[in-house]
C-alpha cells in the first residue's frame, strides 16, 4: 500500500509560481508513472502531467511551458514545478502513482491564482 501526501499549494497572484510536492510512504521507483491531475470547481478532473519510470513526460497543452514535472526516486517524491501562474490554474490538484494492477491517489492540495 502507497500513501501519497500532496504539499505546496496556497493563493498567488497571477503570473506567480508554486511548486507542488507529493511524498509517498512507499518507493517511487517501480511506478509505472506518476501524475499530477487538477479538479476546479464544477468541472471533472483532468491531467496536467505526467511522468513515468524512464523520465518521459507529457503535459496538458493548457500547462506546456509554464509547468515542469519531476520525480526524485531518492526522496519518493513527485515535484511539479508552476510557473506563469493564470486564474485559470485555480484548483485541488492531486498526485497520482501507477503500477499495472493498481492506482493510488493523494488527498489534494489547493491552488488559487487570484489578485
């Protein structure tokens, strides 16, 4: 059993940055992938980026450039690093750790872009 606990998130103004942070309790080195997804209010939940276990990434086109997603195998921990951040970033963003029979989820962390 994996837990995942999101940090990092809180309110900044427009064109600000944060940087997420998701801890597993277990290694991160045997996921498939990790992802960071986001859900905004009245709206379902979507990916934002995602990583796998040979460091290919792939991102949301709403986020390319703006966002980086990273994983440090050392640590157990997934990084998402947001830049130019927009109103439109405003969400609970949660982490997400894979491996072929089963999926884990964080609890969530809020973001709120907003000046």
């Amino acid at each position: 059993q994996v837990q995942l606990v999101e940090s990092g998130g809180g309110l900044v103004q427009p064109g600000g940055s944060l940087r997420l942070s998701c801890a597993a309790s277990g290694s991160i080195f045997s996921m498939n992938f990790m992802g960071w997804y986001r859900q905004a209010p009245g709206k379902e939940r979507e990916l934002v980026a995602v990583i796998t276990s040979g460091g290919s990434t792939n991102y949301a086109d709403s986020v390319k450039g703006r966002f980086t997603i990273s994983r440090d195998n050392a640590k157990n921990t997934l990084y998402l690093q947001m830049n130019s951040l927009k109103p439109e970033d405003t969400a609970v963003y949660y982490c997400n750790a894979n491996i072929i029979t089963a999926t884990w989820w964080g609890q969530g962390t809020q973001v709120t872009v907003s000046s």
